[in-house]
C-alpha cells in the first residue's frame, strides 16, 4: 500500500506484529499496554501466546524441526535503552523469547547459543519440554522421502515467524521476535530472527523495525537497522520497509521463493509494513 490507513488516527499505545497469528499475540500485548504497562513486558507476553501454540508450525513448541528432525529455536528482544537479548539454536524450551529476556537481564551478554543457551535456561528455572509434535514430526518424515529432500524447503508461506513492535503510553518502544526458522534446514543454521540489527532493531529515538522471510536475505542488509536509519533520515515506516525491500530485490538475481517482508513503527505510532510476494499481512 502507498499510504498506510491505519496512520490516520494514529495515537499511542500501539502494537504490530506479523502475520495472521499476530491477531491472538496482539491481544495479550494489549492487555499489557492498554493499562499502562511498558511495551518490553507487552511484547514478550504477546509472542509467548504464538511459542506456545503447538498448532503453530514456525514458532516455538510444535514448529517445523531441521533437516535432522530437531526443533531449533532463535529469538530475540530488544528495549528502549538499547539494551537487548538473544539465544539461538536453543533446543527443548517452550518460549524462547523469554530466555533472550533473561539473557539480556541477567548476564552481561547479548547472546546466547546451542547448549551453553540451553544450559543458561535450566539454570534460570525453564523447564525441558519436547518441542516435536506428532504433526510436525510426521511431516519431517514425508519431506526426507521426498525426492527434494537434498535442499531445504523454499516457500513464500511456511515462513511465519512472529515479529512484534510495540510503543507503549509512555512513549517508548520495544521490540520482540521468535521462530523455529527455515523448515528442515541444515542443522546448526540460524536465520535473521535472533540478530539484532537483521530480525529486529529498537532505537528510541526514532522507531523500530522488524522483519520475517528468508533470514539469509534479510541479513545480507541489516534490514531491520537499515529501516531505522532510513527513518531516522525522515522516511516514513512506510517508505522505509519498502526501500529494504527493494535493496534485496536488489542484490538477488533470483526472486523466486524469495518472501521477506517488514513492519516499521515511528515515535509518533505511525507504521508501515512492505513484503517482496503479496499476501504478507500483519496485525494492528
Ligand atoms: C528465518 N526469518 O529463520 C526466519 C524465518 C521466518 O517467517 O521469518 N519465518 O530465516
């Protein structure tokens, strides 16, 4: 869209997340926000609503496994200070958002990965579950029979990470963003999604952004920072998220298969959103 519609009445609080199961995340954010609590606490409530739907087959429990058939979770979260956390390639915990809370409160680190984040969430009093539905797992299984099973699977629509923005009635933003990443990739693969700068970028005194698709892509620009930049020089969200989708259209011969899609918001509330395939949507 060229003008967002929802800019209109914009005011604060506000929230965005991606994709249709950002309708449910949303709604336990603002339960957060719409009673004054601070937008760090809305969107970790709110993405933990997506992790722990075992329905939901690119975020937390239940989320499609890698090429081996394990469930390897990233995530990330990031406040107004600046200060932010991140755990990648975490086995075997529900929420992992909330260990990236964790490793940005209690250790002098942003983040953490594999078995020294697993071992960290243990200590911190996360419980061990297996995260490999029967649903999940009997498609793994039909994808190795496959005669594609050499490459990971390219499809604008199994990347549903959720992302979520939130500016809260003080003014200040933060943001969250978790995913079970590239169905049956290669093991030990990390996407955009627990990067800070790629999957997600919170700077207060501009706005935020944050981004799901193929995380390869979106790495390649720093697309989550690069849109701050872009609207700390005056673009709109809107204008923002569409110029980072065009620099990897850009930078890739082959579109094909090649779904990113963004969602900024400013300090005034305003947000904008931009993908690369129709048919990307968000939550307001
Ligand atoms: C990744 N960006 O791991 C994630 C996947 C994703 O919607 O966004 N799915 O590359």
């Amino acid at each position: 869209t060229k003008t967002n519609p929802v800019n209109k009445n914009q005011s604060k609080p506000v929230v965005i997340s991606t994709w249709i199961h950002g309708m449910e995340a949303n709604k336990t954010a603002w339960e957060r926000l719409k009673v004054g609590d601070n937008a760090l606490n809305a969107v970790e409530a709110g993405v933990r609503v997506t992790e722990s739907d075992p329905k939901n087959r690119s975020v937390g429990i239940g989320g499609n496994p890698d090429a081996a058939g394990e469930v390897t979770l990233d995530a990330c979260i990031m406040n107004h200070k600046s200060e932010c956390g991140a755990v990648a390639y975490l086995k075997n915990i529900e929420n992992p958002i909330s260990v990236a809370r964790k490793v940005m409160e209690e250790t002098p680190h942003v983040l953490l990965v594999g078995q020294g984040a697993l071992s960290f969430a243990i200590e911190q009093g996360f419980e061990k579950k297996d995260l490999l539905t029967e649903e999940a797992k009997a498609d793994w299984i039909k994808w190795k029979e496959s005669e594609n099973q050499k490459k990971p699977e390219i499809n604008h629509e199994n990347h549903d990470t959720i992302s979520m923005l939130a500016i809260d009635k003080e003014g200040n933003l933060s943001g969250a963003c978790t995913t079970s990443g590239w169905a049956y990739k290669l093991p030990g693969r990390v996407g955009d999604s627990p990067i800070i700068g790629s999957g997600l970028f919170v700077d207060n005194e501009v706005g935020a952004a944050c981004a799901t698709g193929i995380g390869e892509a979106v790495i390649r620009i720093s697309g989550s920072s690069t849109i701050v930049e872009l609207m700390r020089q005056g673009k709109s969200p809107q204008e923002a998220c569409k110029e980072a989708v065009n620099r990897i259209l850009k930078k890739h011969k082959d579109h094909e298969g090649l779904q990113v899609g963004f969602l900024a918001i400013n300090k005034k509330g305003e947000v904008g959103a931009y993908s690369s395939y129709y048919g990307f949507n968000y939550a307001y």
